[in-house]
C-alpha cells in the first residue's frame, strides 16, 4: 500500500519526534500536532483494515506484551531487541492507560506500523476498546493534552486492529486467551470491523481470558469478564490445529514467580520460546487488568 508524499513526510516527522528523545529524562512529553496524530490513526486504520484480523506471521519476529503508556520502556525495549527494521515486531495489546505516556507510546507504534507495515504488527489488547480507556488513563490524557475528539479518532483505529496472530503455523497469539466458543479459525477470520468489543463471546475471550493451572475445562473469572482455561483446554486446542503454544499478554508475572508455567507441547517445550504463565493469583490481582 503506497503513500502519498505529503504523508509519507507527516509520518517521517511523527517518528522523528517520537525517537528523537531517548536519553533524555523519562517523563519528557513529545508534542505532535493534532493534524499529525489524527494522521497516524487514520493511514494505520486503513493499513490494519487492509490486512487479515487473523494475521498469519514467520519468524524471526520479536513477540512483546504489554506497554501500557510507559514510554520510556518501549524505546529500551527497541534498543533492547533492534529499532525496526532491525527486528520484526509482533504486539500484544494494551499499549495505552496505567502508564503516564500512553499518547507518545501507541503514536510512536503507529507510525512505525505505517512505514513498516509487513514488519511491526499491532494486535488489540482489552484497553484498546473505548469502554476500558475511557476509565484507566487515556481518555483523560488526550482530554488535557488534546481533546475528546482526538480521543474518539484513537477510538475508531482501535476498533479496526487485528485480534489474533499464528507464526510458523504453529504458535497462536492474541492479547488474552482462548474461548470456549472457538472451534476454528474461520470463525476469527469471520469478525468483521470496525467493531467494539462486546462484553461476552469469541472477540471478548480473546482480549480477556487468563489461563490457571487450577482449573480443569473453563472457570470462572475473577476480573468479572470472560473466563479462565486449564491446561486440558489448552492441550485440546493445540492438538486440534496442530500447533505448539499459546503466546498471550494480559497479566504480570512478579520478580517472585521464579518458574513458568509452559501451556504448550511438542517443539514449544523446552525450546526457548515463549508460553504462557499462570494466572495471577493474588488478591490484589482481582481488579481488571
């Protein structure tokens, strides 16, 4: 998908802006213009409409969870792993709300989603959805820095990001986990957008659902949305489609939690690659993420 010349210069301009700061003192806002912003949502939602919902990706790729408006993390990340095109990205989701940045961080993945489109990829995370922002951070941010308008703008893209990822055939992705309405991977490829993200269902579980290693089948889950999956579910849907791990984002796993928990079989185990982790537990942990 081409662009033309005038924003192709809007877009070299908002990377420009948005990478120039590193080194400098975490918290220093960048301040694009509000034409250059709207600009960024409104080329990547077409970028995101124009590529599958259900991406189908190869390694090598980076596979990273989420950022949640913590700006300075995500330039380290990249100078960690490789600014693109160095590296191929895959996001998770939840790149806004929590943290004090949420504006520099998901402008900054746009733009490079814009300019590398075959290379960066942005899943959607359960605060990308208006309902979720509107309480967690960013819907304020874009009000004090901005305006609602901008923010509805931020919405609309949103509602267009893919949901689901597979690399090599054999890992699957997404931001939250597994639902027990999903029986094929027609059925993701089936979700038409523009859409928001409803309170049950196929497109909810998969920006919601946690996994617990206490649960046999699905249980209920604690956060008030969606439901939890045992390992038996897991190990169902990875010998149907043949694949070797699930790949999600959605929870922290504390400095405490020394051992992983690896949902996956075969050429997944032992291999290096990511897994899942446990569900959190702790009382505190209760509260959405």
């Amino acid at each position: 998908m081409k662009m033309g010349a005038s924003a192709f210069r809007e877009n070299e301009n908002c990377l420009s802006q948005t990478s120039k700061i590193k080194g400098s003192r975490p918290g220093k806002n960048v301040q694009l213009t509000e034409s250059e912003i709207r600009g960024l949502c409104l080329k990547s939602r077409e970028i995101f409409l124009s590529q599958p919902i259900l991406l189908e990706l190869e390694a090598p790729l980076k596979i990273c969870g989420d950022v949640h408006g913590q700006y300075y993390d995500l330039l380290r990340l990249f100078e960690y792993g490789g600014f693109p095109p160095e590296s191929n990205y895959l996001f998770l989701g939840d790149y806004v709300d929590r943290g004090k940045q949420s504006l520099e961080t998901i402008c900054l993945l746009l733009a490079y989603k814009i300019k590398y489109p075959e290379n960066f990829f942005l899943l959607r995370g359960n605060h990308e959805c208006a309902s979720i922002n509107r309480i967690y951070g960013f819907y304020d941010e874009c009000k004090r820095r901005y305006n609602i308008k901008l923010w509805k703008t931020f919405t609309d893209c949103f509602n267009c990001l893919p949901v689901a990822a597979i690399v090599d055939e054999k890992i699957f992705c997404c931001h939250g986990g597994l639902s027990p309405d999903l029986q094929s991977m027609e059925q993701i490829r089936r979700v038409m957008r523009p859409t928001d993200v409803p309170d049950q269902g196929l497109l909810c579980d998969l920006l919601w659902a946690d996994p617990d290693k206490d649960v046999l089948g699905w249980g209920e889950n604690d956060r008030g949305v969606s439901f939890t999956f045992g390992a038996d579910v897991v190990a169902k849907f990875l010998h149907k489609h043949d694949m070797d791990l699930i790949c999600r984002a959605h929870q922290i796993l504390k400095p405490a939690d020394k051992k992983l928990y690896p949902y996956g079989t075969g050429a997944g185990m032992g291999s290096g690659r990511p897994v899942t982790p446990p569900r959190n537990s702790a009382k505190a942990a209760k509260a959405k993420k």
